[in-house]
C-alpha cells in the first residue's frame, strides 16, 4: 500500500518547481527589459521615432497580454501563468513610457520640470504607475502632460480590466484541468438522460 504523503509530494514537488521556473522567468523577463531601456540606442531616434515607438509598443503590449491570457487558460498551472503574465506586461509597460519620457525630454526640451535621464524618466513612470507623485519631477508641456495622463489612464486599465481578465482566464484554466466546461449549463438531453449504472 502506498504511503499517502508520498502521493501527496509528487504533485507538490511538481507546483513548487513550477512556481520556481515562473519567479525565474518574471525575474528574467524583468531584468532583460529594464537591460534593454538602458543599452537601446534611443538617443537617434527623432520626434517622428517617438510616436512610432509608442505606437509600436503600445501594440506590443496588448499583444503579449493577448498571449499571455491563451497561455493562462492552456496552462497546467493557470495561477502561476498570470502571476508571470503581470510580470511580463507591467515592466513592459513602464519602460515604453518610460522611454517616451525620456527621448520627449530629448528632443523637446523643458518639457518636465528637470532634464530627464533614463534612470529619471523611469523613475517618473514609476511614480506615475503608483500613483505616489512626488512631485519632484512634473510634465511642464502640453505634450508631456499628455503622455503622463495616456500612462496614467493605461495603468488604470491595466491594473483594473487587465486583472480582470487575468481573474477570469485562471478560472478557465482552472476549469478545463477539472474537465468541465466553464460556464456552460448543461444541455437538455444530458439532463434528461438517466444512467443506467444508477439503478431505479
């Protein structure tokens, strides 16, 4: 007779390395974008790159999410799928704005109210994500205000609707692992229908 605790640690042993492959990967995912902000040549790209950039990235990240929500729902673990999801889609988020703030300070300046680094203008997105506002560093331009308040209202959504979604697609996932359909009432011959195993 098999020891029960013995059982039990398979499917443990399973989660636990799962869990430590998706923290591995949002790390990773993290890291090689903020890389990526910091060794981009953004520094020749004109007013017209800033629009394209954003643009681009903003499809970017509506893709990702996009993809991210399939993956949740065919995944053997859907829960740890939509941690890595946020994972991947927040810093995604963040440094396209904040490469937006950056090469706007660039190549308009004193639109905020300090020349802006890298480090700054991620920083500013950061702030602004959190909605902490130091105040430290404001959008003085038109165009600089604009973009803060797309990021701001980007944020809402994804930290709102975006959730939501995630929300939805783990039970789905969790639902297809059970083997049911989720959310489908069962039709009426299935309810009619007797067992015959069952018995009187």
């Amino acid at each position: 007779m098999s020891d029960p605790s013995t059982v039990r640690s398979g499917p443990d042993r399973t989660r636990r390395r799962a869990a430590i492959v998706v923290v591995a990967r949002a790390v990773l995912i993290a890291t090689g974008l903020v890389t990526a902000y910091y060794l981009l040549p953004l520094d020749e790209r004109g007013t017209a790159g800033v629009s394209a950039l954003l643009a681009c990235g903003s499809a970017a990240v509506l893709l990702m999410f996009w993809w991210e929500v399939r993956a949740i729902v065919r995944s053997p673990h859907p829960r740890l799928r939509a941690v890595e999801a946020l994972a991947a889609t927040l810093p995604l988020f963040l440094v396209l704005f904040a490469c937006g703030y950056y090469l706007m300070e660039r190549f308009t300046p004193g639109s905020f109210s300090e020349p802006l680094t890298r480090t700054d203008a991620l920083y500013f997105a950061l702030t602004t994500f959190s909605t902490v506002g130091f105040g430290d560093i404001t959008a003085r331009s038109q165009a600089g205000r604009v973009l803060t308040m797309v990021q701001m209202a980007g944020g809402l959504l994804l930290v709102g609707v975006a959730a939501r979604v995630l929300a939805g697609a783990v039970q789905m996932g969790l639902s297809r692992q059970r083997g049911r359909p989720s959310a489908q009432p069962p039709s009426r011959t299935d309810a009619g229908t007797r067992d015959p195993e069952a018995g009187p």
